[in-house]
C-alpha cells in the first residue's frame, strides 16, 4: 500500500507557477472527493496522498487520505491515518465515526467504545461527541440512552447533523415517521448534499409507514 501510494500521481503535477499551496491542496483534494463520488479509489488515492505531501499537517486531507483507503480495504493504513488526523485535530468528529466504524468493521467493538467514551469524558459538552456517543447507543440497541444522548447533542448544537440523523433514524424505529422526517430535513438545511439525510427522506416520501405521530400528546 505504501509503495501505492507514492508512485500513484492524481495527475495535477501543474497547477500553475502562480498557484499557492492552500491553493493546489484545495484542488487535489477537491479533485479527490470527485474521484472517490465515482469509486475511482486510484486515483482519489493519488490526489489526497500528494495533498498530504504538500502539506503534512492539513487533517482535512489526511482524513480524506484515511477515507480512501478504508472504501478500498486497505484498513490498517486507514487506521493509521484516521489516529494521525485526530492527533493533529482532536475533535475531527468525521475522523472519530470513520475510525470507530472500521474497529466495528474488524469486530473490535471494545476499542469503537473506548474511543468515543475517551472523547466524551475530555468534552462533555462538545457536541459532536455527544452524537457519536449516541450513535454508538442506538448501533448497540440502548434505544433510551442513545435518545438522551443525541437529545443533549442537539441542545448543545441544534443543527448537528449526525444527532439529527440519528435521532430521526431512531424515531424511524419508534414509528414516528413526521417526526423523523422532520429531522432529516433540518440536517439537510445545514448540510444540502448530506446523502443519508437525502436518502432516508426520499425513503420515507416513497413508503408509508403507519405512524404513531398523530394524537400524541406530550
């Protein structure tokens, strides 16, 4: 995979005398994510490897690095980069779901809890790790405890969008679908493209699901 790594280019070698580093490291990684949307790993690889060259401190491009290489198997290297941009960046919240769902992934669910529940001793109030927290309870089945969980990430940050996912997600399971619904849409007012908040709304809108929404009083 190393070797890979270094002889694999994403071909934008000429960017321009003009060009700043911010600038080539925007674009590689920019060319990147376009790359892996179409599941061309190679060269998404060879994009965010060369964006990491140029700057090796941006944990925007070591995470997408560690993206990649997770989509395309390669775990322990993804691994290693998920550890090095949180290193650089301790509250990477995409670095934390992505890192805690590949030890998922290699049945070390232990070592998923005991890197969320470290996060959310060092930042109670952070919510971000308040929604990781809960998405791990709701994965596990602890249905109330992930509700409250979520619920504290949303009135710390109302517009979180894994909370919100997740909570909607949760209120699919309790049949609530208006309310879910609800949800997903307030994820996709913050983040417009987010495509499990756009999938699991178009989900809903094609399947009626008996709902327990009206006449409830609370």
């Amino acid at each position: 995979m190393r070797r890979f790594l270094l002889i694999c280019g994403c071909g934008l070698g000429v960017l321009g005398c003009g060009t700043t580093k911010p600038e080539q490291v925007y674009e590689l990684n920019r060319t990147g994510v376009a790359a892996l949307a179409r599941q061309d790993y190679a060269k998404a690889q060879g994009c965010f490897a060369e964006a990491v060259q140029l700057d090796p401190d941006n944990a925007t491009s070591i995470y997408n690095l560690a993206t990649v290489c997770h989509q395309a198997g390669e775990w322990p290297v993804a691994e290693e980069k998920y550890r090095e941009c949180l290193a650089k960046s301790p509250d990477h919240n995409l670095a934390h779901h992505g890192l805690a769902l590949l030890l998922i992934q290699q049945n070390r669910t232990q070592d998923a809890w005991q890197l969320i529940d470290t996060w959310l001793a060092q930042r109670p109030e952070l919510a971000d790790a308040n929604a990781e927290s809960g998405w791990l309870l709701r994965e596990s089945g602890d249905l109330p405890a992930a509700q409250t969980r979520l619920q504290k990430a949303l009135a710390l940050d109302p517009g979180n969008v894994r909370a919100l996912i997740e909570l909607g997600m949760l209120y699919e399971t309790y049949t609530y679908p208006d309310r879910a619904r609800s949800l997903y849409e307030r994820a996709l007012q913050r983040e417009p493209q987010q495509l499990e908040a756009l999938y699991r709304l178009a989900s809903l809108k094609r399947t009626k699901i008996p709902s327990r929404d009206a006449g409830t009083a609370e």
